[in-house]
C-alpha cells in the first residue's frame, strides 16, 4: 500500500498500522484519515489477518486532529466541523467497533483529543509508562468525539469521566490502567515486544469466536438482562458452527495444542 502518514505492514497474521506524523505528535489530517480508512479496509478483505495493532511513530501516538490542517481551522468563516465527523471520525470509530477481529491499541506516547478517543475504541490498550491520555477538547472550546463521550463513562465511570472532560486533565499511563481506561501500562522499552506479542498470540485464536465476544461486549450496554442472555444464546449458536469449536474441543479432548483457521 502507498501511504504518506501511516505505515501497513501484514506479518504473522497481524495488520500493524503506524501512524506516521511524528513531528505533528501523528494528528489527524484528511490525508491521514484517508489513508487510515483504506489500510483498515485492507486489513478487513485480507484472509490472512486475523489480528489490528494501531500504533504511533515516535514520541507521541496521536494529537488528535491537526489544529493547523485547512479542512477544519478557522479561517473567516466559522466551519463546519460536523462534516469531519461525519466523513471521517466516525466511520474510523466504527470501521475499528465493527472489524470482526481483535484491534489492539499501543499507546506509545501522548493520545491527545481524537487520538485519545481513537485509543479508547480499540478492543485491547496497551500504554507506554510515559504516556498519557488527555481529553484536550475542551480547552478549545469543543465537545469530546470519536466515541469518547460514549466509551469513556463506560470505561472509567462518570465522575471521572466528567471531571476529565470538563478539566482536560492528563492521566498518566499507570493512572489510567488503575482506573480501568486501558488493560495495562508497560515500560517503555517493553510496549512494542509485548503488543506485538499479543497481537501474534491473538492472530492464532479463534477468531471467528472472538469477533462475536465483541459484538456481546458491544451491545450489553443497550441490552436488558433477558436481552443479553437472548443475544449470548444467538451468538454462542454461530460459534458452536464454527471449524476452530470443533479443533478447540477436539484438541482439548485430544490433550494436543489446538490449530485454529480463524472460521
Ligand atoms: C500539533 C498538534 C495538533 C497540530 C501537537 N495539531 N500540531 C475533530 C473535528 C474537527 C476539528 C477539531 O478536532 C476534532 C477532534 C480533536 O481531536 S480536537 C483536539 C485536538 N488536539 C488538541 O487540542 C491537542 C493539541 N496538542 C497539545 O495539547 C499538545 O501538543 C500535547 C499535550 C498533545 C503534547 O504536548 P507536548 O508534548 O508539549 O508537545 P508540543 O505541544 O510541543 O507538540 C509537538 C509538536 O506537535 C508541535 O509542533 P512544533 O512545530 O512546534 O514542534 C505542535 O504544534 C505539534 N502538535 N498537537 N493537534
């Protein structure tokens, strides 16, 4: 793929996307967006991946969206920042929510506003020590978006969630795993190795299985009690079809390291 902003790589069953404008902490521009739309379309068509890492590329992950990019500063005339969501957070934010497969996030540096957000929709976070998340919004005058008004509450509670939109106070990347913002914080040097590791031991899974526990997961927030246990038993009908049930089972049976195909 010919990418300016990020960097696609497929290997080992893993799609691993970089977001590639180090100097601008990797904000968003249109280009960015645009290229960062099509490598998820990739990883989805493509048969061999199995697994999403979304990372950054030097000593921020992402600063939200480029404050100086034209399509969304202003100039004269007030814009129209619905078009942006419309067009091109939202669809990121639900391309990831939908992907039929684990999407991990390594946060190796500051995650800013939409970068932030972007982090939160992912399935699995993992942070860099030195990193931190900030929900910088407000301190330009706007609404938290990507998701974040949604996943954020979810994740950490309302108190925190409205102290830290109302303040844009940044937590620290151990802060954040205490609180329940990510699955955990890692030493620097560690992030890369063991998000990369993950993400291999995830590409071997059922994948088939693991994408309908994200839907359970996604839609238990909406569900009543009976829904949820309707919805488990429509989903565990699927999963009981698929091949990689039977190798589980068998292999379990069989005392033998399962070979999952993904389906
Ligand atoms: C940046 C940015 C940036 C451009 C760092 N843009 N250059 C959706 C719809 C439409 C419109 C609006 O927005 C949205 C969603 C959003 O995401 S709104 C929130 C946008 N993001 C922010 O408000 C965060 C702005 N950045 C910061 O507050 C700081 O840069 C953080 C706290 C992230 C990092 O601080 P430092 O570590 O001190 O780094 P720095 O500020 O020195 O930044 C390094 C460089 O990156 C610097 O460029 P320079 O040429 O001076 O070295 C910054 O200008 C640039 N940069 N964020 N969002």
């Amino acid at each position: 793929m010919n990418t300016e902003t990020i960097l696609y790589e497929v290997a080992d069953g893993v799609a691993k996307i970089t977001l590639n404008r180090p100097d601008k902490l990797n904000s968003f521009t249109v280009q960015m967006h645009g290229e960062l739309a099509e490598a998820i379309k990739a990883a989805r068509t493509d048969e061999s991946v199995r697994c999403l890492l979304i990372t950054g590329a030097g000593r921020g992950f992402c600063a939200g969206q480029d404050l100086g990019d034209r399509a969304v500063s202003p100039g004269g005339e007030a814009p129209d920042l619905a078009e942006s969501l419309e067009k091109r957070y939202n669809p990121l934010i639900r391309s990831i929510a939908d992907l039929e497969m684990p999407v991990i996030c390594a946060v190796n540096g500051v995650a800013a506003g939409a970068g932030a957000n972007l982090a939160f929709a992912c399935d699995i976070v993992l942070a860099a020590r030195s990193a931190s998340f900030i929900q910088a919004f407000c301190k330009i005058g706007l609404v938290p978006d990507s998701g974040g008004t949604w996943s954020l509450p979810r994740l950490v509670g309302p108190a925190r969630a409205a102290a830290l939109m109302l303040t844009g106070e940044k937590v620290p990347a151990d802060k954040a795993a205490d609180w329940g913002m990510i699955w955990k914080a890692v030493d620097d040097e560690a992030l890369a190795e063991e998000a990369e590791a993950l993400a291999k031991h995830l590409a071997t899974q059922p994948t088939a299985g693991l994408a309908l526990i994200k839907r359970a997961l996604k839609e238990t927030w909406t569900n009543t009690l009976d829904q949820q246990l309707n919805l488990e038993r429509d989903l565990q009908s699927l999963a009981g079809r698929t091949r990689d049930y039977q190798e589980g089972v068998d292999a379990f049976m069989n005392k033998r390291q399962p070979a999952f195909v993904g389906k």
